[in-house]
C-alpha cells in the first residue's frame, strides 16, 4: 500500500510503502493498479531515523522505495502495489482519488508572464498532487488556467506561492463550478448546448434557455451539540436533507446539495460552526436545472471580471451585499467617491460608496473672509467631479480573495 510520496530533487518521488503481502525488493517491475503505470524499483530502505538501505521489505514492513518516478501525482496515496509480472488479482480497498472542491482562474496581470506562471504551476505540482490545473481562455482575462483545490486555504497558499516564491502577479478570479447552459436558436447557429467555465464569458442572457448546475451527495459527521447550526446551513444553502443517524455521541447527516454553494465558503463555515470537529464528504450525483443567474460587481462603474459569479436568485441579493460591503473595507480608499455594486444585468441589487481622501485645502486661509474658503472648497469639488470621471481604482490582489471568504455575512 503507498502510504505517501514526496519529491527529492536527487532521486526524484520518494515512496513510503507498506508491505501487506509478499516482498518488494531492489530491480522489481511493479505496477500502481489505480494509475496503470509499470516502474523499475532502484532502491529500498527504511528510516531508523536516517536513511538505511535494504535489500527488500517484507511482510508488515514499512519503508521506502524510489523508482526514478518524476511526479507526485503518478503516485496517489491509497493506490496498491504490485508484481507487474505476477499481478494481483485486485486492489487493495479503500482507495479514492483526490476530488478538488473548488476550482477558479489563475491570469497573470502582464500577458508576457504566461510561460512563467506554467513552469511555476509545473514546479509547484511536483509536490503536491492535490493540485490540479488546465489551460483556459478568457475573453475578458486572456490567456491562463483553469486550477482545482481542496478548499480557499488551499487556493490562498498556492496564490501566495505563487507570488512569493516565483514573483508573479496574478488576478484570481471568484470560485465556481462548471454549469450547462441550453441556449436557444440565433441568426448565426441553431440551439446548442454550452459548458461554461468562466461566468465572465456567460453569452446573452436572452439566449439562455436554462442552466444547469452540479449536485453533490454530501455525507456531514459532527458532535450532536453542533447539528443544530449544522442543519441551518445546509438549508440555508438549498440543500436537501435525506437521512439522519446517530451513532454514539456522533451525528451523521446527508444532504443533497448544489456543489455552487459547497465551492464559495461551505467547508470554513462547517468547521467554524463545529470548531473544527465536523467532517465533510462528498460524490457528485448529476446536474439539475436552477434559477441562476449572472452576478457582476462593479468598483466606479466599470465591471471587474475577476469577481462575477453566477449565484441562485434567491440568495443574490444577500451575496451581492456581503461582497460590496467586505470591498468597501478592502479598497483603498482615492481622491473621489468610488460607487460599489452589484449587478444582474442592468439592475443594481447593492451598493456601497466608498468615501474620497479630503485634503485640508482651507489650511493656508488664517483669516479673512468665510467666502475664500467657500471658493476653496468648491473648486476642490469640481476637481474631484473630473477626477472621479478620469480616475482609475486600483484593487489590491489580497482583496479578491479576502473579498470571497465572506464568514458569517456569507
């Protein structure tokens, strides 16, 4: 049983394994059954604690084997061991593949970084194979990927590696799920069924039909004192009870639930609701249609594509304002007011303004008449009216993902 791996630079993936039958010994052809792939064993020892070489590992022995392997994600915990020449019969139980909960964009801000930021994601997966990525195309965003990750601590750290470590400057678009729209007949093709990715590149919305969103079984083990809360968040994110046990002092609940509202700040809110003891599991069922539709937020009228989503339309407005109001606490604040809102098309469902920086233009007056400083001042306005229609909002990068963990106003 590979018990679990890790890169080295000198010998590439190092695997801990655990003999559970039979021996694995030094020049052995073995084959992972999960990933289908065949290695030649060129080492083993074990740790007794530093590095000592063996001949072969026996029954119940744990130790280590190398296979001059390049990738972690070649080699998954869980999988089974075995002869490539005398295979067994099957696997050993248990075994599951690592199911990223939440997927977004990763865009570099300079276009002339994206052979950069793909050598840092390559680099970056050799040591974590929960980490999963594909190239996508963005209309509004350009060129970048597609990434997965077990949870928005997950996605924060490989951010801040990513900027640390490599020196990248990246826009990281809002957690989402992958969605089917039906869209209906138009001048230029006939109806036809889409997958969207990006709810930046979401078409017409008078072309849409229907959208169909992913749905997830999801099984919650927690303490009895903590189902009460537990329960109101499940309902509270359309979910669907469907069977309720006890066990001891443990409670086990399932719930189908749209993986939508599972991907934004589901697992944070259990484990704070819980203080940590609740567990979370989940398998997708199929796709169901929803009342979706197209959430845009706004920072001085202009839309920032790295923040739309697609929510259900009962819950926007309440998302719409969790997100105006943390933005207004992250932005800094410029020279002019900065309207921020939220969107479903052309109708406003929240905002928020952000108040300009005055300077004390009235300081130089020690006296004199009150209509000198009146002049000040409304000539200060009307700088302000001009740079408020020219100016530019800068967003710092922590706020995009400091403005998705929402916690209790989500």
């Amino acid at each position: 049983m590979l018990v679990d791996s890790w890169y080295d630079p000198y010998l590439g993936v190092v695997i801990l394994v655990r003999v559970m039958d039979g021996a694995i010994r030094k020049g052995q052809q073995i084959k992972f059954m999960a990933a289908g792939t065949t290695h030649l064993v060129d080492r083993v020892g074990c740790f007794r604690p530093k590095i000592e070489q063996l001949s072969e590992l026996g029954p119940g022995e744990i130790g280590f084997i190398t296979a001059q392997i390049k990738e972690v994600s070649q080699t998954a915990v869980g999988d089974t061991i075995t002869d490539a020449r005398k295979p067994a019969a099957e696997a050993l139980p248990g075994f599951k593949e690592v199911q990223p909960v939440v997927f977004c964009g990763l865009f570099p801000v300079d276009a002339a970084d994206f052979e950069k930021l793909r050598e840092s994601l390559y680099k970056l997966r050799l040591n974590d194979a929960s980490f999963s990525f594909e190239m996508e195309t963005s209309a509004a965003l350009g060129f970048g990927f597609r990434c997965g990750f077990l949870g928005l601590l997950h996605l924060e750290i490989i951010q801040e590696r990513l900027t640390r470590e490599y020196d990248l400057d990246l826009i990281t678009t809002a957690p989402s799920v992958v969605y089917r729209l039906q869209l209906s007949k138009s001048k230029t093709d006939d109806a036809r069924s889409l997958e969207l990715h990006n709810p930046a590149d979401m078409p017409d919305p008078n072309r849409i039909e229907s959208i169909e969103e992913p749905w997830i079984e999801a099984t919650i083990y927690a303490p009895d004192e903590y189902l009460g809360p537990i329960l109101k968040l499940c309902q509270d994110r359309r979910g669907i009870q469907k069977d309720l046990t006890y066990v001891g002092g443990r409670a086990q609940v399932r719930y189908e639930l749209p993986l939508n509202e599972v991907v934004f700040d589901f697992y944070d809110r259990l484990k704070s609701l819980s203080k940590g003891y609740a567990s979370f599991d989940y398998q997708q069922i199929g796709y169901r249609e929803g009342d979706l539709v197209k959430m845009s937020i706004l920072v001085n009228e202009e839309p920032v594509d790295a923040l739309s989503m697609i929510v259900h339309r009962g819950t926007a407005e309440s998302r719409g304002r969790g997100m105006v109001e943390r933005l207004k606490e992250l932005i800094p604040r410029h020279m002019f007011k900065i309207p921020i809102q939220a969107a479903i098309g052309g109708k406003v469902i929240a905002r928020e303004t952000l108040s300009a920086l005055r300077k004390d233009v009235t300081a130089k007056c020690y006296g004199g008449d009150a209509t000198r400083k009146r002049k000040l001042l409304e000539k200060q306005k009307k700088g302000k009216a001009r740079m408020r229609e020219y100016g530019n909002v800068s967003i710092p990068q922590e706020a995009f993902i400091a403005a998705l963990r929402m916690g209790d106003e989500g």
